[in-house]
C-alpha cells in the first residue's frame, strides 16, 4: 500500500504497458512470453479440486495487489502445462532483446507465430516480455494483421497500434519504439519459417 519507489526511481527496466501506481515492475521470464503466444493452458489442483486455466488469464495485472502474480487459489499447485496441436510450427520465432549476450532479462522480447496462406495472414499471434507485469499478449497487432498481406508497413501500422496504450516512464520511453521495432522483427523472422528464407521478400 505505499505505492512503488521505482515509478519516481531507476525505471530503465520497468513497465510501458498494463502497470499501476502500485507496481511497474515486468515479469522476467522468456519460456511465459512463448507460452503466452502459443495459447497455452495451466492444469493446477486444490481444495476445489482440479481446474484449468488459460494461459492468457493465468498472470495478473498488478492493480491494487502487486503482491498477486497469479491467478491460483490458496493451495492450489500447477500439475501441468499443456499446449494446444501445433499449428504454428512452420512459422514462429521468439526474439529476445537485451543489454547483454547471455545472463541478461529482456529490455523487450517478442514471441510471434503466424498461420500463413502465401504472403496472406491467416492468423498472427503475438507476445511480449519486459513490457508488462505478465506476459502481455499483443491482441491490437494480431487483430491488425489477420487477413491481411504480410508486408513491412502492414506489421509497422500493427505494431504502432498495438503500442499508442503504452505509457512510458521517464527513464523507459525508448522501449515504445524498440518494442515496436522488435514486433516487425519477431514476426517477419517467424514468417520466413525453418527455410531461412529472405526476409526482404516481404519488404
């Protein structure tokens, strides 16, 4: 309840999206931004007995209660975490972006997978680590890009709408047009898929 220091502080590392006055801290893993991405689901068990959990509904917004990561239940455990039928396998890609090569969080990281007819999107799902206290699915830009040509202007329009709701701090700001970069980035390496193909073919 007495709010965050880091808001005022030191924030290089901090939130653009989805933060409160309480906490603009970011969750540090990579493995939960491709989880995210791939619509993964949390099998947990508790006193209520077993449940399941949608992985884009299993991390929570800090809010008023920055000290609730999750949404389990007292005395609720993961027994697993399962993941969909592949669907994305020809075309995705995770990019992670940091200050240094190895032992390092993300400033921004991007998990992109797309489902492609040609050059057509058929369907584009996209996460983000080191922007948000969970793993913040990029819904705008996968909206933006459903049915439409993959180009570079086409991924910079989706990638601009999905971040005009940041709200940057003072010391983090450069993070708005890095995650942006990062979004065009991730998804035009996902689309070139496992052949390596030139990514200049969808300039």
């Amino acid at each position: 309840g007495s709010g965050c220091a880091a808001i005022e502080g030191f924030n290089r590392m901090h939130a653009i999206l989805g933060a409160s006055a309480q906490c603009v801290a970011v969750n540090p893993s990579d493995m939960s931004v491709a989880l995210a991405a791939l619509d993964a689901t949390v099998q947990v068990s508790g006193p209520g007995g077993a449940r399941t959990i949608p992985f884009a509904s299993f991390h929570r917004l800090p809010g008023d209660r920055p000290d609730l990561d999750t949404t389990l239940q007292s005395g609720e455990l993961i027994t697993s975490v399962d993941l969909p039928p592949p669907l994305f396998s020809e075309h995705a890609h995770y990019l992670k972006i940091r200050d240094r090569a190895s032992y390092a969080f993300a400033l921004v990281s991007v998990a992109s997978a797309l489902q492609l007819d040609g050059h057509r999107i058929r369907a584009a799902h996209i996460a983000l680590g080191g922007v948000a206290h969970r793993p913040w699915r990029a819904s705008v830009a996968e909206q933006h890009l459903a049915g439409k040509t993959l180009s570079a202007s086409t991924l910079r329009e989706a990638a601009a709408a999905e971040l005009a709701q940041a709200k940057p701090l003072s010391g983090n700001a450069f993070k708005v047009g890095l995650a942006q970069r990062a979004i065009i980035r991730s998804t035009l390496l996902a689309a070139t898929g496992t052949q390596g193909n030139n990514t200049g073919d969808f300039a």
